[in-house]
C-alpha cells in the first residue's frame, strides 16, 4: 500500500485514533487542493487553496482548538491566523493548541517539486511552543542519535557524535541542509570534515523528519529555518522518538532589540520544550512525492488518491 498521509500520536490519554483519522480527512483537503496547483508557477494560489481547504475541514472536527502556530497575525491572515479558535467545540471535545502548515513547500508546489507536504500538529493546550520570532537555529536526528547532539557544541563535534551514535563512517554520514546562501559556513564545515551532503530548496519539516526513516538516506538536519517549522518537526520527533534542539535567532529589528534585552533569548529549547507533554498528535499528507509519502494523484473519472 502506499504511504499517501501519516497520523502519529506519542500517547492517547486525552486524544484517540479516531481524532487522527478526522484530522487526516483536514490535511488530506490541504493537499488535493494545494496540488491542483502543482507546476502552475503561482505559489501564492497554491497555499491559499491549501490554507481555504484545511480551515473548512476543521469545522468537521470535535475539538476546542486555538491556533498557537499558523498562517500570521489575525490582521495579516484572514484564515488559521494565530489566536484563532477553530473546531466544533462540542460539550465533550479536548482543548488543544494546534500548529498548522497547510503547505510545507510552496515554492516546491509552484515548480512541480518534491516533498511538500500539508501538516497539522496538536497536544493539550498550552504544551506547544508559540513566538513571534521568525527564525530558529536546527539540528535535528532520529531515535539512536537522540543523545548525540547538542546545540551547544560546534558541529564538528555534533556530526563526529551522531556518527558514532549510528555505528558510521564520518564520510557515510548525510547532513540535510536548506539551500540558502546563509548555510555556506555549515556546508564547508560538512565537507571539510567529510560528509555526504543532501540539499534540499523548500520545506524543512519533512527535511527533519527524514532524520527519522533509515531509507530516506538521511542523519541530521542541520541550518537555519523557520521557528513554525521547528514547533511541527518537534511534534513528529516527539512521536518517532527522534530529537530536535533549536535556538532562536535575531533577524528583524525589533528581534535583535528584544535579543539584547532577554538574557533567555538564545537558550538551546530540546523537544520536550518545543512540544510539551505525553499527549502529542502530528498529522501530515503528501501533496508531492517525497522521501516519506506519496503525493496526490488525480486520476480518471474525477478520482483522486
């Protein structure tokens, strides 16, 4: 069978399968919107068309949720903005923050790429970490590298860690890293000290969770991306057991303003921190093809899988 969506949970005290499955049917709405999008050139209508088809979908829902990660501020997004309440609320529904990326990979889905995904992440409310900083230092690994990195230590010595950890030749290990210009410094560290490196244009979720899934040919993930971004891969590790550490970084003005002022402003945040409690649901769907799901298929007789 082909892996099209995963709906993962570390426990079920508060949340059950059955939430899982409702909560595929949102993302799988995202991603067979998004991809009618797919190498169209306009990633703009294809995150709109994600974000209208995930927002109408949860009012399907029994859950009392607010939004802690999302689209922007309430006066820059009209849908799945931060603060917004959403689901069915019913007398029995569960409170919860909710994360959301309706498309993880909007350039990727403008360019007919790979890898974009549409993702929800969940856990009681107040357990998912929230920020108006845009930007967050990463290093993320899979279950048998969990102990291995710390944000703390150069990275030299975090790859020489994570490579003893997986029994590997240094040579062997795969570094994922965001193609921007800001991570040339990571890629000379990498092959300088010889690892195999793995670039990747757009979405750095599914990029993180890869660390997770021995055949995706991945280790680390390791750069600078998005803080929204950080706050979702930490759910998914938190329920493959993996790890992620992050550490915010000053980018606008007014961040570097409130860096200078907040002595806790860089302090490393591990998984746990980003994605608090024993109760935590990610929940994802392939729009394309990618290391870990299948994207959407539109076939005949107006048929999607």
């Amino acid at each position: 069978m082909e892996k099209t969506d995963i709906a993962m949970e570390k426990e079920t005290k508060l949340m059950d399968r059955n939430l899982g499955l409702a909560l595929a049917r949102v993302t799988e709405t995202a991603a067979i919107s998004s991809a009618k999008w797919m190498g169209r050139g306009d990633k703009n209508a294809a995150d709109q068309a994600a974000v209208t088809g995930m927002r109408n979908m949860f009012e399907t829902v029994n859950i009392d949720g607010v939004v802690v990660i999302g689209e922007g501020e309430k006066d820059e997004a009209p849908m799945l903005y931060i603060g917004e309440e959403i689901g069915k609320a019913g007398p029995d529904a569960v409170k919860v923050d909710i994360a959301v990326d309706p498309l993880d990979g909007t350039t990727s889905t403008a360019k007919g790429l790979s890898n974009a995904i549409a993702v929800i992440a969940l856990a009681p409310r107040g357990n998912l970490y929230h920020t108006k900083n845009y930007y967050m230092s990463k290093l993320a690994v899979g279950p048998k590298a969990k102990d291995a990195i710390d944000l703390e230590k150069p990275l030299k010595e975090n790859l020489l860690n994570v490579a003893d950890a997986l029994n590997k030749k240094i040579e062997d290990l795969t570094v994922t890293i965001l193609e921007r210009d800001r991570h040339k410094d990571i890629m000379a560290q990498c092959r300088q000290l010889g690892c195999r490196i793995k670039l990747f244009t757009d979405g750095d979720v599914g990029a993180a969770i890869a660390t997770c899934f021995e055949d995706s040919g991945v280790d680390v993930l390791a750069g600078i991306g998005g803080c929204p971004e950080g706050v979702l891969a930490a759910a998914a590790l938190k329920c493959l057991g993996g790890e992620i550490q992050g550490r915010l970084v000053a980018h606008t003005s007014e961040e570097i303003r409130r860096s200078q002022t907040d002595p806790s402003y860089y302090k490393v945040m591990k998984t746990d921190d980003l994605a608090a409690g024993d109760d935590v649901l990610f929940i994802a769907t392939g729009v394309s093809d990618g290391d870990m799901l299948k994207g959407v298929r539109f076939l005949p007789n107006n048929k999607v899988r």
